[in-house]
C-alpha cells in the first residue's frame, strides 16, 4: 500500500483551513500547520493549532516576508494546501500565495499544490462585474504562476459554502435561517450548488494522491445539493411547517442596490449575482481535463441541504 502524502496546510487557523486540516489527519496523512511568526498575541489562532499538535499535526514556523522559511517548511512535505482568505469581509491575502509558489518552485519537491480556490471557478469568470471580480483577477494570477513555474496543481471549485448561503437561505445580511419573510433572486429558479465545509474538506484532501486529478480542476457537485433558492426556501417550509412571505428582487434592482454600500459589500453583491441571477455554478458542463468529486469518490457521505437546515431547528 503506497505510503500517504505529506501535507501542509497553509491557512490552517481559518474558516476552511481548520476543516482541511482535520480532515488530512482523519484520512491518515501526516500532516503539517504552518505557524506564522506574525501570530503575535492571537491566542484563539494559538490555541487552535495547539489542539491541532494535540491530534497529531506537526506545526512549521515560517513566515510569508521570511522566504529561506518558507522554503524549508514546503521541502518538509509532498503536498501543500493553502486555504488563506479570500473574502473581502474577513481578510483577503491572495497574492501572498505567489511567495509560496517562489518557495515551492525553489524547493523542488513538492508533487502537488492545491491554491486557496474552492469557490467559483475563476477560469470562467472573465466576464465578473466590478468590484468583485477582482477575486478571479486575483486568482487568477496565482494560477498563471502556479503553472508558470510547472508546479503539478489541483483546483477545487466547491461552489456556495452552506455556513453563508444554506443556514440563511442565501440571505445577504444574516446567517440563520428567516422565519417569517425571504427574498428570492430573480424568479428564483437559477440552479446553485450547496456544500458543507466539512465535505469540502473531505473531498479535497481525497484528490491530493489521485492521479486522476493532477493538474486539473475538480468541481464539487453533490447531485443532491444542485439546487435552485426556490428549492432551498422549500426545504426550509417543510422543516418548520409553514410558507414565508416571498419578495422578488429584480436584477437590475439587486444591483443598484450596491450603490452606497462598503467595498466588502459591494463585492458580495457582485458574487452573489453570477451566482443566482447568471447561474455561473452550474450553468455549464464538465469537460475536458477537469472532474467532478462526487462522482470520484463516492464513499464520501455528503452532507444533504435537508439535514443542514435541521441544525436550526
């Protein structure tokens, strides 16, 4: 039996990082944390990674202004994720990536690099409003670096992120579900596709050591999670027995509403609107040189949008 990868999480504090890491070391990989020398007096991050040396990680000091550090913690492993933020409302560091991709490149070692992606897939977003596009931009030039410096990848594209989008019913302004009033995007029927963080998790670490999914890209779409925000709205009824006043908002209403709002705003509201007026998740199909996780592994037990509302209950 072929010995499992070694893997560093880059990011492994934060919202998807901690799931990543956790299920690296569920599915048996030795696995490491980097520990920023800039943690200063940031005793949750601290704690965290102390539980995380408790489950068995193994934690490498190094920071993103300290290259040689770098490069003697990626030499340490086979693989590197990296799940640092890139959300405007929490903190957005996406090109801090290219100084790890210096490092990987100098290295030498490394068989696989998975960059912090697992939204929207960026290669079909050229066409992104302002200001939110400059995520894809972003990313997009971590890509080009990544594949510059011929470092083997795996993009994940894991589409809307059920801690934001299911738990609300995809409401802007709140994360639990409404009980009373909801509003619908458009006519409500654009199909999205719903993941829990946890199955993101799960599934990404499944590609690290499959040759089926070097250098490509690896969409998340669990077939009972492709749904439209009617749908989802509905499934949140059945669970509390009664039907919600409904207000549609037209598209061009949505997006004169960014008028005013901060930049971090503004950005969602553009993300929001590829999404569930443009369909941009779901709206096309899988082609060549790219894969999709559930039909790869289907021994991950993906967890339904029915059973995640439940929570609320």
């Amino acid at each position: 039996m072929a010995l499992k990868s070694k893997v560093l999480v880059v990011g492994g504090t934060g919202y998807l990082g901690k799931r990543i890491v956790k299920a690296s070391l569920a599915q048996g990989h030795p696995t490491y944390v980097l520990q920023r020398l800039e943690i200063g007096l940031d005793i949750d991050k601290l704690q965290m990674l102390m539980t995380f040396k408790e489950l068995g990680a193994k934690l490498i000091e190094a920071s993103f202004s300290d290259h040689r550090s770098l490069v003697d913690a990626v030499k340490q492993v086979d693989v590197v994720i990296c799940a640092i933020s890139g959300v405007h409302f929490r903190s957005h560091n996406i090109l801090y990536q290219l100084k790890l991709i210096d490092a990987i490149k100098e290295a030498g070692n490394v068989k696989r690099f998975l960059p912090s992606e697992f939204g929207i897939d960026l290669a079909r977003m050229g066409h992104a409003l302002e200001p939110g596009r400059v995520t894809f931009d972003e990313k997009m030039t971590v890509r080009k670096a990544i594949e510059g410096a011929s470092i083997p990848f795996t993009y994940v594209s894991a589409n809307c992120f059920a801690g934001y989008f299911v738990g609300n019913l995809s409401q802007m302004e709140r994360l639990t579900p409404p009980m009373e009033k909801v509003t619908i995007y458009g006519n409500g029927n654009v199909k999205a596709i719903f993941l829990n963080e946890d199955d993101i998790a799960a599934y990404t670490i499944k590609t690290i050591d499959d040759p089926r999914t070097l250098n490509k890209t690896v969409y998340l779409r669990p077939p009972e999670n492709i749904l439209t925000q009617r749908e989802l709205v509905g499934i949140w009824e059945k669970l509390i027995g009664k039907q919600l006043e409904k207000t549609t908002i037209s598209s061009q209403d949505f997006l004169a509403s960014m008028k005013g709002m901060d930049y971090a705003a503004q950005v969602g509201i553009g993300h929001f609107y590829h999404i569930f007026y443009e369909g941009c998740l779901a709206n096309f199909e899988i082609g060549e040189g790219e894969e999709e996780a559930s039909k790869l592994y289907p021994e991950v037990k993906y967890t339904r949008v029915d059973e995640y509302l439940k929570r609320f209950l």
